[in-house]
C-alpha cells in the first residue's frame, strides 16, 4: 500500500515536471515566433520605407522635365508622398526602436528639403506690376530690385505652406474654444489635432489614424479609429479614443479612457493614466462596425512602458484609474 502510495507520488511529481518543462518550451517558442514577426514587420517596413524614398528622390528629379502647365499639381503630389512616407512611419512605430524612428524621420526631415528646393526652383514665378516708367528710373531700380526678389521668396515659402496646408485635416493652433468634425467628415481620414490648449474636440466617427501633437488642458473625444494612434508632447489632457494601437510619448499628468485591441505602448511619459473607454452616443456600434475594430478586445490595461525596463516590478510612470473616479458623461 505504501509502496502503491509513493509510487503514485513520484508520477505525480514526474508529471508535475514534465509539465513544466513543456510549458517553458512553449514559452521559449512563443518568444521565437514573437521576435521572428517583429523581425518581419522591421524588415518590412525598411524595404517599404526605402522604396517609398526611393520613389520621391526619382520623382524629383524628373520634376525638370514637366512641362509648366502640369507642374503645381507634380509639386502637389510631391508632398503627398512625403506625407505618406510620414504617415507610414507613425503607424510602424509600435514595433520599432527610438533610435530606429529617429533615423526614418530624419531620412523624412532630408525629403521635406528636398521638395521644397523644388519648389522654390520650379514654381512658377508671381508676376509684378511694375511699370515701365518707375523701373527705367535709375534712383528706384536698387528699391524695385529688393521688392521684388523679398516678395518671391516670401512667395515660394507661401506656396510650399499652401500645399502642406491644404492636405491637413483637423484642428490646430486654437485655444478655448470648442472643435468638432462630423462622422461623414472623419470617414476614413487621417484626423490631426496640433498645438490646441484649452479646447474640447469631438469627433465621434470612424477615422483611418488619429494624430496629435502639443496639447495642453484638452478633452478629445474619438470615435472608432481603424488603424493607429500617435500622441506626444500632451499636458493635463484627458482622451477618449478606441483604436488598433496606440503609442504615447512624452505627455505627463494626461488620463487615457481607451480601447484599443493591439499594442499600447508609452515611453518618455510621466504620470499618465489609463480606463476603458467609456463614451456612448447613438451611432457607436455603427462606427465601431465600420472600424473593423475588435469589441471583444481590450488591452486598456496592458500597458507597455519602453522606458521602464525592470521586468520584476510595475512601472510607475502609469497607472489605472480607480472606479469611482472614472467619467462617461462627456457629451
């Protein structure tokens, strides 16, 4: 009997073990399989994003050969591209290093001069109503001379800014005011808000990517976002936004009401708090549907600091909003 006893013990332990042991392989291959994705994804985005400069460095030296008519608009999709170059890096950015997204956006920072050289050598020229008379005068040509060639460079700058201006969409540069964009407005758009302070943004529809910059004292309110978010440089700021993925950098004292079904990533951030998203309007679920997004899904909570990297302990640069102290009614 006892004999019967221990034996059972010592299978018992022996399948204890070699659970263990099978659990910790899985483990080791679920890493394998993890950093072989990233790899891919990395490798992926360098071929791509090296094929995309490679693209605008050829399409700019052919901009010599296109005939006037044609050439504001070739200088127009110029800019295009590079912002499509731009808006490619922010949605890779989840899985690469700092130092990886800083050399891509000073490989963007090098096109942007590229094309604006471009432009200040191709566009075509304002005319100035000169006349005949006061430019014959020889006590006025040195006067006429400095007008004219300060009112073309400030021209070549306008025209560049135009063109940049004019594919913008969202918000900037407001404070203490209250901005918002209809559902059929957000639809598949890259939604940008830039410099706000003081402002509540509502855009309750189903945007591409959500981009955003150097807000302070804001409450932005985002429907469904298919793809990427990509927030910096926020202070004392409270967000509401449901997306694939989301990556935060330097923003400080900002509260995060979110639901996103992939990565959610901080770095460079201090004391930045996170809650499930919590807003309702009447056409949510419609927009969610048209997001693609994943109701089921919720990674509030997984929250990955880049730059805490003690595996043993909780970051302290983030934590959870207590219940009794979390919102919904923002409307």
């Amino acid at each position: 009997m006892r004999q019967d006893l221990t034996s059972a013990m010592v299978l018992e332990r022996m399948k204890q073990r070699t659970e263990i042991i099978s659990a910790r392989a899985e483990h080791r291959r679920s890493e394998k399989r993890n950093k072989e994705a990233a790899s891919e994804s990395i490798d992926y985005f360098y071929d791509t994003f090296q094929g995309m400069r490679d693209d605008i460095e050829r399409k700019a030296d052919g901009a010599v050969s296109v005939d006037k008519p044609q050439i504001v608009g070739y200088l127009d999709s110029l800019v295009q591209d590079v912002q499509k170059m731009q808006q490619f890096l922010n949605e890779s950015s989840m899985f690469l290093a700092s130092f990886q997204i800083k050399k891509a956006q000073e490989q963007i920072d090098e096109l942007h001069v590229l094309v604006k050289n471009k432009i200040d050598t191709l566009q075509p020229k304002k005319k100035f109503g000169f006349g005949k008379k006061s430019v014959e005068k020889k006590n006025k040509s040195r006067e006429l001379k400095t007008d004219e060639t300060d009112t073309t460079s400030k021209g070549k700058i306008d025209t560049l800014n135009e063109i940049i201006e004019k594919q913008f969409f969202g918000f900037k540069d407001e404070s203490a005011k209250t901005l918002a964009k209809t559902a059929s407005e957000l639809e598949n758009r890259q939604l940008n808000l830039q410099n706000l302070k003081n402002c509540k943004v509502i855009t309750l529809g189903n945007p591409s990517t959500l981009q955003v910059a150097s807000l302070t004292n804001c409450v932005v309110l985002v429907g469904p976002t298919s793809r990427s978010v990509f927030i910096k440089d926020c202070i004392n700021c409270k967000f509401v936004i449901a997306c694939q993925q989301v990556r935060i950098h330097n923003t400080v004292d900002t509260e995060f009401y979110l639901h996103v079904t992939g990565a959610a990533i901080i770095e460079g951030c201090r004391g930045v708090q996170f809650a499930p998203y919590t807003i309702t309007y009447p056409e949510l679920d419609n927009h969610f549907s048209q997001s693609g997004l994943d109701l089921n899904t919720n990674n509030w909570n997984k929250i990955e600091d880049f730059h805490w990297l003690n595996e043993t302990e909780a970051s302290p640069n983030w934590s959870i909003i207590r219940e009794e102290k979390r919102e919904y009614n923002w409307l």
